[in-house]
C-alpha cells in the first residue's frame, strides 16, 4: 500500500450502492484508492499525504450536466455578449435599454445579447426587423431568444451572415418571412440561428479565455463533467489544445450537430477521458415558449400564448417530417453512434420512438444508450415504451422553477402544464434519468435540478403533479452516476469508489440533513477534479493530529 496524495475526511455520500456512506476517501495518482471509515484511511496519511477535514461539509461525486452548451455559454457569458436573461434582468425597460446601449457601444463590431423571454419579461415590444433596424441601422443586432430556438436580427446582421430572402431554409431550421417573401427578422433553429451569432467571436484568439472562464463558472456550481449538446468540429482544435496543455478543469462529452451531408470526421468514442465525442444531436422540434414543439393537445388562448404569437388551438410542429428523421437516425446509428434527441411536445416523442424502434430491429445493438432530451409532455404510455426499447430521458425539470406558472396559467392548463417534465413516472417506469439545465438557457444550478425534482415547486409556491416528485436520493443519482451512465461514462465517474477518478464537491451540510426545499441554496466549498482543487477551500480544513499520521517502511 502507497501513501495517498489526498486524503478528504468527513460525511461521504460515494452513491455507490454497495456502500452508500463513509467517513472519507484517499486519493492516489487523480483516482480514488480507498473509501472508508476515518480509522480505515489512518492507513494511507503519511507527510506528504494532504488531509482535508470538511468539518461540518459533506463531499459527494462531482455533479454531472447531462445537457449543456458550454461552449456556446463561453461566448453568451463573456463581454462580447450582453446577458439580458430573466435570471439577470426581469425588467423589459432594462432590458431595451441594454439592447440600445450595446448597439451605442459596439458599433461596426455589431451589437449582440441573449435571453430575450417576453413570458418572464413582461412588455417586450415586439421585435421586428423594422425596429431593430431603427435601433441598429448600420450595424449588426442580433437578439437571442432564451430558449436558444429562437433569434431576432436586423437588416445588417443578414448581410454580413450572407443571407438574403433567396437562402433556401438549412434542414430541421427557417429563416422568417413576410407576406411579401421579405426577410422578417427572425430565425428558428439552431441550422439558421447559429450563422447569425457568428459574428459574436471577432476575434477567435480570445475564445480560450472565455471557455476556461466558463470551466471556472461549471467548477463554482460543482460541475466536473459537462455535455456540449450542440457540437461543431470547428471547436475540436481549441478543445484539443487546451486538453494538451491541462487547461481544462472540466471532462467534456460532446454530441456533434447532425449536418447536411450526415457524416462526421471521427469514429464513436474519439478521445480520452478529459474530452470524448460520444454521439449525434437532432432536435425533433423546438421550444415550448416560442410555440414549436409537437403536441397532441392545443396551446391555450390566452395573453401568454398571444405574447408568443402562438395561434390560438396551435399544437406547434416538429422540425423535421418522420422520412427526414429516419434518413439521418439511418446516416448514423448503424456505424455506431448513439444519439440524442431533442423531443418537448408529445408528438414528437411518438415520432422519434416509432424510429428508434425501428433502427434499433435492423441494426440491434444491447448498449445503445439512446436518449430523449427534455421531454416535457412525455406520457406514461411512451415512457414504458422507451424504458422497453432501452431508451433513457433526461429531464429539464428547472423548467418548473422558472416557468411552472407560465406553464399551467397562460400556456397548456393543469391537466397538461401541471405534468410538465415527468420524472417520477420515468423512474417508476425503470429509466435511468438525469437532471440538467441547458444552460445557457437557466444558469447551472445543479442543486436546484435536485431541490425542484424533490419539491416541484413553482415560483408562486404552487406544487406541480406531487405524485412526480422524486427522492432526494433519486434526484443526486440523477445529477451524478445515472447522468454519467448516459454519457457512456459511468465507468471512471459519477461514484465515489475505488478506481474511479476522484472528481468531488464538498457541500456545506448534507443534502438529507437539510429541507428539501434548502438543498438549491447549499454552499459549494470546493470543487476536485481528479484529486486535484479546482474551485474553493474545502473549510475548514486543519492539519491532522500526530496520532491520524502513520509511517510506513
């Protein structure tokens, strides 16, 4: 036996089901090498072992986001880009102030902000190209929905991204028009969005200051692994470069945007266990607050849904016709690669469960991992047909928390708003589930993920579905080994046991010591990535007494 290099004392939930709980953990080499009771890890303290006592603190297995978009946060959080989302502005005069300030400020730069959401931004005016050009009448705005599904431009932005009423719509996206055929100002998806956010980088140099930033602000929340949901190989080299020079503090797993010609650049599986492209992204339909997502059931008609311009009885629509899906599931999974798809309304659930069912008879694989993303109007009926295809969801619940009144008053009623996000029915249906935040559409939030699966509580204190609500273990299993598990990394984190690495975070209290509804705001005191400090102090930390420091020969 070897001395450890750090040895981490106090309350210890390891979400290993062999061991649930135990006193602390000794780290060898970045992996963990003992899980144990503090006279087991007397064993492994020798001088040179740094030993942390947590105190009154609790270290869990780092938290794992199963669905993010962080190299696209980098950009939307850095100073190119104005943060005008409701969780940073809920005032609509503040927010067309921004937009006028920032448009004064950049100038041929070009003006860009992120988070516009006239649900939770009562007033907006409505933001047609004729007033974003009087805004902005020489230079580039774009306004980006909150949602991400979603972008506002004027005149000079279309320019400068080469795009004129002739651009014919990229697939599974639109480019808006007026009754004339003119350009409107608005683009749906994520094929027609991102030419336009483009210009939002001038200078590339800078982008590897803003993704260390953006690992900074993962580590702050807990994060040691995080998903990139929307992945362009034009990031692969940054990503590469920072890998090799240890600059990243957070495990990427990437899922490559399925595009036009339907094939990648590398074999399932590329990478190590810092950064690995693990699958393929579709988004079946859209967002819920823009009113492009598949349902079975009619928006209401009401001032939210009018706010929206949703139609009065719309059930929204998919992205894609069945044939267009099955032709891309088809262009991917048979040469290996698990996917996942972005799927809110019912609808389209029904329609990417009729085609994995089907790739999945011709081309059987036992350990496919194939996912639902959001999955916001799932029904009970689909989610024992994806437990019995194999197939795993991971849920949005955060949605609640920030719109589980908008959700039930203005947009869908109780029978359906109510039952929004599902996660108790997933889990009693035999799914393995995560929790995440999208972000940069919520902030990462990851205890909240937990307290809002637990309580499902809105913002006026309303309970959405209590029969939905899962355990407190449920929901830490949810941000951690079960959200591994769906990033084919189950194997080297999300637990706390031996050979795995020893990504931690040390909370403030334990999570079942403390309400449910206190675990959102429990302190992150530090973060490790393989043994290694990535974010705090883990306070208060004392040396160890001569009697816990043993030599051996």
């Amino acid at each position: 036996m070897s001395a450890a290099d750090l040895v981490v004392l106090g309350t210890t939930v390891t979400v290993d089901e062999r061991r649930p709980r135990a006193e602390g953990v000794a780290v060898v080499g970045g992996r963990i090498a003992a899980v144990g009771s503090r006279e087991e890890l007397r064993s492994w303290i020798a001088d040179a072992t740094e030993v942390v006592d947590i105190g009154d603190g609790c270290v869990l297995p780092g938290f794992v986001e199963a669905h993010g978009h962080p190299l696209m946060e980098a950009i939307v959080l850095s100073d190119r880009m104005v943060d005008i989302r409701p969780v940073t502005m809920t005032d609509a005069g503040r927010v067309v102030d921004a937009i006028v300030r920032e448009v004064a400020d950049r100038g041929p730069e070009g003006a860009y902000l992120v988070g516009w959401d006239p649900l939770l931004q009562h007033g907006l005016p409505e933001p047609t190209l004729a007033w974003l050009d009087t805004i902005a009448p020489a230079h580039p705005l774009v306004v980006l929905h909150n949602s991400g599904h979603l972008a506002y431009f004027n005149s000079a932005a279309a320019r400068q991204a080469g795009i004129d009423h002739t651009t014919p719509d990229p697939k599974g996206a639109a480019f808006g028009h007026d009754a004339e055929g003119a350009l409107n100002g608005r683009a749906y998806e994520t094929g027609a969005v991102f030419p336009l956010v483009a210009g939002a980088v001038a200078n590339p140099a800078a982008y590897p200051a803003m993704l260390r930033a953006e690992c900074a602000r993962l580590n702050r929340a807990g994060l040691t692994t995080c998903s990139e949901m929307a992945f362009s190989p034009r990031f692969r080299p940054v990503l590469e470069g920072m890998r090799a020079a240890d600059a990243l503090t957070v495990r990427f797993r990437t899922y490559e945007i399925s595009n036009p010609e339907m094939t990648t650049t590398v074999t399932p599986g590329t990478g190590d266990d810092m950064l690995r492209q693990v699958g393929i992204k579709i988004w079946v339909d859209g967002s819920p607050w823009v009113g492009n997502i598949a349902l079975s059931f009619p928006y209401l008609d009401t001032d939210a849904t009018r706010t929206i311009g949703v139609t009065p009885g719309s059930c929204g629509h998919a992205n894609y016709t069945a044939d267009q899906l099955r032709e891309i599931v088809d262009a991917y999974f048979p040469h290996g690669w698990p996917m996942a798809c972005h799927a809110m309304g019912d609808v389209a659930i029904d329609m990417i469960l009729d085609i994995y069912a089907d790739v999945l008879n011709r081309y059987p694989r036992p350990d496919h991992r194939l996912r639902l993303e959001h999955c916001s109007a799932i029904r009970p009926d689909q989610l024992r047909r994806a437990a019995e295809l194999g197939v795993t969801c991971s849920f949005f619940v955060d949605q609640i928390h920030y719109w589980g009144d908008v959700l039930v008053d203005g947009l869908f009623g109780p029978e359906h708003g109510s039952l929004w996000m599902p996660a108790g029915s997933a889990v009693a249906a035999g799914l393995r589930i995560s929790l995440h935040n999208d972000p940069p559409v919520t902030p990462e939030e990851p205890l909240r993920n937990i307290s809002v699966a637990v309580t499902r509580t809105a913002p006026s204190g309303r309970v959405l579905a209590p029969q939905e609500r899962l355990t407190v273990e449920q929901a830490i299993r949810a941000q951690t080994i079960d959200a591994a598990w769906q990033l084919f990394s189950d194997d080297v984190i999300g637990s706390l046991e031996v050979g795995k690495y020893a990504d931690m975070v040390v909370l403030s209290d334990d999570p079942w010591a403390v309400t449910p509804e206190d675990i959102a705001v429990l302190e992150v005191r530090a973060t490790y990535l393989a043994g290694r400090l990535v974010h705090g102090v883990a306070a208060p930390q004392s040396p160890p007494s001569v009697s816990d420091r043993v030599h051996r020969n």
